[in-house]
C-alpha cells in the first residue's frame, strides 16, 4: 500500500505541477513593473524656402529690334539656307538625264552643309546665326542673357519644316486614298506648316514682336551693339553687320520718301477738295474752326486760312 500511495502522490503532483508553473508564470507578469510611457516627440515643421520669382519682360539696357533689323534678319536666313535649294529646282526639273553627277547635286549637298552651319553650329557656338549677324540682333532672355542654343536651332529649323512639310504634302496628296505610309506622310506635313502658321500668328499678334518659340523659351529679339573686343572669324561676323546697316538706311531713306510723297498727295487733294467748295461752305469750316475775320475773305483767302 505504501508503493501505491506514493505512487498516487507522484502522479498527483505531476498533474498539479503545469497549474504552479502557470500561476508563477501570471505572478511573473504581474510583477513586472510597468514600462515608462514614451512621449511622442512633436515634429517641427519646417518653414517651405520661398521660391524665387521667374523674372518676365523685355531685360534691362535692351532695345527690341525694330522692323527693319527683323526684315533684314529673315531675308539673309532665308537666302542663306534655302538659296541654293530654289536654284537647284528649276536644274532638277529640266535635267536632261545626262552621264556624270549633276550640278544640282551638289548644289543640295553645299545646301546641306550651308543649313547645318546656320542652323546648328552658329546657335551652338555663338547663340546667333548669319541673319542676326548681318542684321546686329540677338536673342536675349529677361534676365539678360543669351537664349539657350535650343531656341536658336528650334526657331532656325521652323522655315526648313514647314519647307518639308510642303513637300511632304505636296508628294503623298495623290496617294492617301490608297497608301497607308502616304496618309501618314501627309498628315505629318499637314502639321509642320499648321506649326509654322501658329508660331507666326503669336508673333502678329504680340507687342512685342514674340514667336510660340520665344514665349516658350522667354526670350526677346533685341538690337545687338559690338563689343569691339571680337578677333578672328567671330569679327568678320561681326562686320557682316555693315552691310545689314547699309541695307537699313536705304530702306528708311525709300520709306522717307514715300512718306513724304503720300504727304504732298494728301495735301494736294485736301487743296482740290477746299477748291471745290462754295464760299458759304468755306465759310462754315472757318467757323468751325474758330478762324477770325472769315466773313471778308474771299475765296482764295479762306481756302489759305483753312490749310
């Protein structure tokens, strides 16, 4: 009986045994001080940097070109870079199929080299290009800085685009009906001179004589004046604007002149008009003009107090 009572007390305290380690573990845990409770730290918020104001406007101790310099400007660009190619069409279109390479090829080769020059290097190297050499204008941003390359080869090319656009309409107008690749060739010319036509609408329609390229890029063109400090190739540029300014006194002596012959026109027929009239109607302009001693004049005289 002994062995079995023993044995029943093991058995006893193995099964009460998880109950103690239970209530020791619960004892423990409520034992276990309470941990601090943090405080949330409060995030600072930083005050946002102001950002500067994009400065608008024509830049200080800068004159917008005038009419002339900006004629000048397109007349020598548009020389420069299709010259060539408008005397190899005529070459093209008469060619008599005859051994050896044409002229005009090579007349659209020295094209070739003559746009990428006036287009690409010239914007690159001196932010300017042969017609804002010849006519002394540049392109200058409202901080007073030269405009980025970028405007000049993007404003450069607008003339050559709308040029291929024209061709690319004019070749694939035929064929769209038919040929997918034609629809779209056309499409795409409908586009670059649709761009072309916009881009000259701002500028009619600016004060400041402003492109959708300018405005894009901010920039204005303005009188350019020699730094006197130019050597090399950059001078002989720079002399090319002798000719531009030779070119623009006889352009503004031709407008004089006819500004002057419209005058003497005016005057000539305002003189027919008051010849015309009775001395009771002169006589009523007097009046409305405020011009004493009328009633005595005569006719002559009162046509002379009129004018």
């Amino acid at each position: 009986m002994g062995l079995l009572d023993k044995s029943k007390n093991m058995d006893t305290t193995a099964m009460k045994t998880p109950e103690v380690a239970k209530a020791a573990v619960v004892a423990e845990k409520v034992a276990k001080p309470a941990k601090p409770v943090r405080e949330k730290k409060v995030k600072e918020k930083k005050a946002k940097k102001a950002r500067p104001k994009r400065v608008r406007g024509l830049p200080k101790d800068y004159q917008l070109a005038e009419r002339v310099p900006r004629y000048i400007s397109w007349l020598v660009n548009f020389i420069v870079n299709f010259g060539l190619i408008i005397g190899a069409i005529p070459l093209m279109m008469f060619d008599s199929g005859a051994s050896g390479t044409p002229i005009y090829t090579w007349m659209l080769v020295a094209s070739f080299l003559v746009i990428i020059l006036n287009i690409f290097i010239l914007p690159i190297y001196t932010k300017r290009n042969v017609g804002q050499f010849v006519s002394r204008t540049k392109y200058m941003n409202a901080l007073g800085n030269p405009a980025n390359f970028m405007h000049g080869i993007l404003s450069g090319m607008m003339g050559f685009l709308s040029l291929i656009g024209l061709m690319f309409v004019g070749f694939n107008a035929q064929d769209i009906a038919e040929d997918t690749t034609s629809l779209v060739y056309f499409i795409v010319g409908i586009l670059l001179v649709t761009f072309w036509f916009v881009n000259n609408s701002f500028r009619r329609n600016s004060d400041v004589n402003q492109s959708l390229v300018d405005m894009m890029f901010d920039v204005y063109l303005v009188k350019h004046i020699p730094t006197g400090s130019e050597t090399g190739w950059l001078l002989r540029l720079e002399n090319l604007g002798d000719f531009g300014a030779r070119y623009e006194k006889r352009i503004q002596a031709k407008e004089a002149k006819q500004s002057k012959k419209s005058e003497e026109e005016e005057s000539n027929s305002s003189e027919e008009d008051l010849s015309s009239l009775t001395v009771k109607e002169l006589k009523e302009r007097c009046k409305s003009a405020g011009i004493e001693g009328y009633g005595s004049m005569k006719k002559d005289e009162l046509i002379a107090a009129l004018q």
